[in-house]
C-alpha cells in the first residue's frame, strides 16, 4: 500500500522533473508498473507525455492542486512506484503530496542557492513528519546532487559540507548530460533512447541506491501482491 | 480530516495555482453615476468565470495516430496548445467552456 516517491525543493532548475521522468522510464525499462504525477503547474511532464510514443505506457498524470493525495492514493493501489514531480516554490500542493510520500528526494545542484532550498525543504519534510498525519510513520528523506560536473571543487565542498552536516545525500549523482535535454525533447528518457550510454548508467546508479532504501522492500511487496 | 499541524502549516504556504475566489467586478466610475438604487438590477449568480476558477483533472483517452498527428499539426498551424484546441473543439459540442477555461491556470500562480 505504499510506494511513492516525491522530488521536492523550492528552488526551481535543480531537476526535479528531468529526474522524475528518467526515473520513472528506468523502471519501466524494468518490468515496474511506474506513474509519474505531474504537480507542477508548468506541467514539465505532462505538456511532453506522447501517448503514442516510447513512453506512451507509463501514465502522467496532471494535478497540480491539493487533490493530488486523492490522485497519489488512487495510484497507488495500481502502480509502484508512484513518482511525483513538485514545482519549485513552496506550495500547499507540494505539502500534500509529501503527506502522501514513503521517499522525498530532494534535487540540488551544486550552487549556494540550491543548497539553502534544499535545508529549506528538508525542514518543511521534517515539519510534516511532526504531524499527526504522519505519526509513526516519517517521510524518509535524501538529497541528490544533479547537473554535476566531474570533478570540480564545488560539487566536492558542497557535499563534503551537507555530510558534515549530517544531512543524507545519496553517493550516486546525476551529473551534466545533454543526453537529458535531448531526450526531453520527445518526452523520453536517457534509458529510452540510449540505455547503454552513460546518463542510463548514471540514473541506473541512483535508482539501484534508492532501492537499497526502505522503498525496495515496499515495492517488492507490492508486486508479490 | 487534516490536524491542526498539518493545517497550519498548508495556511502558511501559498497554492500552486491561482484557484482562489477572484475579487468581484468593480463598476467603472460612468457605471457607477449612472445606476441608482431603484434602476438597479436584480442579483445575478456570477458566472463561472467572475467567481471561481476551478480545479482542473486530468483526462486521458486513446485516439488514432493519425488523427493525434493532424491535432498537433492543427496546434502549431494556429499557434495554439493542444489543451486549448481540444476545448475549443469540446465549446462547439455546445459543452459550457468559458474563454477562462482555454486559457487556463498556467502564469497566473501566486509565488
């Protein structure tokens, strides 16, 4: 009954909607039954989703109001995971989803602005943790660098300082690749149109990082049933 | 039922969309002199567009390539989205589609 993953930061340009998609076709290339839900206004996802294209199996679904946890909780029941794309500001449609969430990810790139919006949002999840909704039962939290380039001092110092922190950030990053933008273009994904080619590998990485979470064991389950 | 918590914590933010009761139509100052109390109309229930702008769903259906094809062509040719094509099209079934709904939520969010 659980399996949903939100990206969420206030700051917009970090990824979330570029990692949302290519999320959810690597799963889909797997044999899972993903739905990606679209609660960004801008509509990122769903003004790109061909119903006749690679993709065209793997449902978007356009909600960017506070209904969304009615949509999140009848996904659900059919699909896993249910990835939701949020929109770059703080919003009552973002918080509702994150009620609704088993794994918000939190997208920064390496630049000052993104790292504040990312100790933002991480604050705003653990103030929903504090509620009676979510008693028991917390929104796990990680954050992934996106956009990086190899190598560089910044992506360095920005995450040896977020684990000094003690804030959770995933090994696995999603670096700069044109391979995104490109596939974007269709509304696919880099597994979908290059699935040897290095961003497939990449988002191969994190997904494998995430499913080392908690999250595995849910959708496992959910597909036993 | 949300918790109080949760509830402050969704005042404290804005919505993601302007779907918020919209302020009522002001007469204009000519509008103004020139209605006294007894010329006054009845009380109108405001239209669907003055008053609220509606949630929008989603609505997915499966249609021919073809004719998927020759939309998106339609689209580009009159430099409209898909979605205001397709409500256009939804009016002409005599369907109530105010000018609000094809113009949709998009760029009018509060930040």
């Amino acid at each position: 009954m659980f399996g949903v993953i939100t990206l969420a930061t206030s700051k917009g340009g970090a990824g979330k909607s570029t990692l949302a998609r290519a999320l959810g076709a690597h799963w889909f290339a797997l044999g899972h039954r993903p739905a990606l839900v679209d609660a960004d206004p801008q509509g990122s996802l769903a003004n790109r989703y061909d119903a006749a294209g690679r993709l065209g199996a793997l449902p978007v679904i356009a909600e960017p109001e506070e209904r969304v946890g009615d949509v999140i909780d009848e996904l659900r029941s059919r699909h896993a995971p249910v990835i939701v794309d949020t929109a770059g500001f703080r919003n009552r449609t973002t918080i509702a989803a994150l009620v609704e969430t088993d794994l918000a990810l939190i997208p920064l790139k390496p630049a000052v602005e993104d790292v504040d919006a990312a100790i933002a949002t991480y604050d705003l999840i653990q103030e929903i943790n504090q509620t009676e909704e979510r008693a028991g039962r917390p929104i796990k939290i990680v954050m992934v660098l996106t956009m990086t380039m190899r190598g560089t001092v910044i992506a360095r110092h920005v995450r040896s300082q977020l684990e000094s922190a003690g804030y959770p950030l995933l090994a696995a990053e999603m670096p700069n690749r044109v391979a995104y933008p490109e596939a974007g273009i269709e509304g696919l994904s880099p597994t979908t149109v290059d699935p040897d080619g290095a961003a497939a590998r990449d988002i191969a990485a994190l997904a494998q990082e995430i499913m080392k979470s908690e999250i595995h064991q849910i959708m496992a389950a959910k597909e036993v049933a | 039922m949300t918790s109080k918590k949760l509830g402050a914590l969704l005042r404290s933010v804005p919505p993601a969309t302007a779907a918020e009761t919209a302020p009522a139509h002001e007469p204009s100052p000519a509008a103004a002199e020139s209605s006294r109390p007894e010329q006054a109309e009845p009380a109108r229930r405001p239209s669907r567009t003055a008053a609220v702008v509606e949630s929008e769903v989603p609505l997915q259906v499966l249609i021919p390539a073809s004719i998927r094809k020759q939309l998106a062509l339609k689209a580009a040719e009159e430099g409209q989205s898909l979605r205001a094509l397709i409500l256009r099209a939804i009016r002409s079934l005599g369907i109530t589609v105010t000018d609000a709904d094809i113009k949709g939520k998009r760029g009018r969010r509060n930040i």
